[in-house]
C-alpha cells in the first residue's frame, strides 16, 4: 500500500490539501502535531502532518464510455503544457531511490510510513548520513515539554516484563531530584511481589509508596498524596484476552482527573515491531501520551519503535538502558536516538569506551 504525507496549518487544512491532490478516496492512517520556527526573528508555528492512502474502490461493470474516457486519462502530457509544480511532483515520484539511504533504513528495521517519509525527494548529493540524521530528527517526536512540565498524575501502562515497574521507579526519583514532592501508588495485586518490589525501591529512594487493589483504596490513595506534586502509579500487566482485568484497571483509572493525568506506555527496544504493534492494541485505550523505551541495553539499533511511534503518533519521553535503580536513565533526546541507530552520526558508545580505557 502506497502512503501519503501532507502538511497542512491544521488537520482539517491538512486533509483539505490531500484531497484536492490525492482526490476523495484518501483514507488517514495517522496525524502529527508539532511546531516549527521559534527562533530569534520567528515566531513559532502549529502545523499538522497527516498520512493517508487511497483506498481500494469497488470494482464495478466497465462500458465503452468508461473504456474511452480511461483512454483518454492514460494520455502522457505534453511537457511543455505542464506547470512547474506539476513537473517537480513528476521527477519526484518518478526519482529513483538513494540506494546508500535505502541500506540505512534496511540496516535499522525502519519501516513506512516513516520510511517513506525520509526517503521523500532525498538528494542525490551529499553526506547520505548527515542528511538522513538530520531528517529524522526532525521527522519523530520527542516529549520535551513532559519531560519539564509533568502533570500531576502519571500512570505507567505496559505488559509484564516491558520493565514497567522499575522504569516507574527510576522516573520518580528523577522527578523527586527536581524539587518535585512524589508519591507511588501500585495497583498490581496480582503478580506476586510486586507490591514489595515497589516498596523496596521506594525506601531506597525515599519516595512513600502505597497499594490499592480497589477503587475505594485508589480514593484513599490519592487524598493521603493530594499534598504531593506528582503521584506515580504502577498497574498490573495486562493481557487482551483477560477482560475482567482489564475492565477493572480501566475502571480504577477513569476515577482519575483525565486532564491532569499522562499514560506513559512502556516499550521494550528489544521486540518486533509487529510484536510492539500487538502490545499497543491492549493500551490504546488509555490514549498514551509518550513513550518509555526501555532494554536498549539489549538491541542495537532502535529503529523498530521509532517506525512504531511515528505510525502511532506517540513520543518519546525516556529511555533506559540497564536494571540499575535509579541509574540506567536518561531524557529522550537526539542525540541518544542518533547514538541508539547504526549509521547515523557520531558512534558515541565506542567514543565513551575509549575515553574509559585512556
């Protein structure tokens, strides 16, 4: 299936300019908000990139009227009665593909709409990686406003094992060593221990932790930490044949104030994309606002999640690297992502190795 990317100053401005070119089969897949300028003599600007695709029309009986006028639309114009932009949108779709910038992506598992997008109108000349460096750092999306304006509920979501807990823990201190006031609240009754993992890591922090396994308790919960300026809560893993569970987790989170509440789902850098794909249909319910990727300890290139946040429309906030509580994390940011691909930029683990050894 052939994507389609368009910008537009709004959605509604976004989808009006892909119908006027693609015409009124497009469907959207996905949609992106973010801004562009802001810098000394810019003002800063709200665009909306959506991607959609044609779809499929019905198949229907075909007359000589029909065959005629299809004749006449597979007539290859006269160049010349082209307009510019009509001739640049030719050579653009009919441009062949870097080769060098192809391997790239192959080498990294990135795939559409991403992949697409990146490769779209690439140069023929120039620093392949420089080039494909700076576009995707200005293609996927960061979470730099949570990472300095949190709300005052975070919820961590994720399935078990994706590191959930100790990801939670190590946001918390974080968040704490900021002169932020913090509490933790774990609704995970159900995997045994998990209550006292949390509690041993909040005694070493020093971060209060409490446990509610029902509504009533989430209740109680909240108003002992309605003081604190961020609460943290831990849930149980969920899996989508069990509806009773999740059901009740979705109940106990409605009690929570929506607008001042952030879902931060969990993904592991180490599974397929496809895999990631199928863990995200248990959580999309909860509209997670950003990402936390964790296990890049146990990959080497992370283009799997940055092909299934672009096609998801969610950031990136952390990325750990180890189980070392509170150590293994950092802020997402470019640098990191360019460090955490092969072939982009600076090799920044071999620099750091050699600057350890001198």
């Amino acid at each position: 299936m052939q994507y389609y990317t368009v910008v537009g100053d709004s959605y509604e401005d976004a989808v009006r300019k892909a119908r006027e070119q693609y015409g009124d089969g497009i469907r959207i897949h996905s949609r992106r908000d973010y801004t562009t300028g802001g810098g000394f003599f810019s003002r800063k600007k709200t665009k909306c990139e959506v991607v959609c695709y044609l779809a499929k029309k019905e198949k229907k009986t075909v007359n000589e009227s029909d065959i005629s006028e299809f004749a006449e639309e597979a007539k290859t114009p006269d160049p010349s009665t082209l307009s510019p932009e009509e001739r640049l949108d030719t050579e653009i779709f009919r441009k062949k593909s870097n080769p060098e910038a192809e391997a790239m992506l192959d080498k990294n598992h990135i795939t559409d709409p991403l992949r697409s997008k990146l490769l779209e109108s690439f140069p023929e000349d120039g620093d392949v990686s420089m080039i494909m460096s700076e576009r995707l750092l200005s293609t996927v999306g960061i979470d730099y406003d949570k990472q300095v304006h949190p709300k005052h509920f975070v919820v961590f979501v994720g399935p078990t094992g994706s590191g959930k807990t100790t990801t939670l823990a190590k946001v918390a201190y974080l968040f704490s060593q900021s002169d932020k006031s913090v509490g933790i609240i774990t609704l995970d009754s159900y995997r045994t221990g998990a209550f006292e993992q949390m509690s041993a890591f909040g005694n070493a922090l020093s971060i209060p932790v409490l446990q509610a396994g029902a509504e009533d308790e989430l209740i109680k919960a909240t108003e002992r930490f309605s003081w604190k300026d961020m609460i943290f809560i831990d849930t149980m893993g969920l899996s989508p044949k069990d509806k009773e569970l999740n059901l009740k987790l979705h109940g106990m989170l409605s009690l929570l104030d929506r607008d001042r509440t952030d879902f931060i789902l969990t993904v592991s850098a180490s599974m397929k994309e496809e895999d990631i794909l199928d863990q995200y249909s248990s959580y999309s319910q909860f509209s997670p606002s950003s990402l936390a990727v964790t296990k890049l300890d146990e990959t080497e290139t992370i283009g799997n999640v940055l092909s299934f946040s672009y096609k998801v429309s969610v950031p990136m906030l952390f990325f750990t690297d180890g189980q070392k509580v509170p150590d293994d994390i950092s802020k997402a940011s470019g640098t990191l992502l360019l460090e955490h691909m092969k072939g982009f930029g600076l090799d920044m683990k071999r620099f750091r190795k050699q600057v350890s050894l001198s």
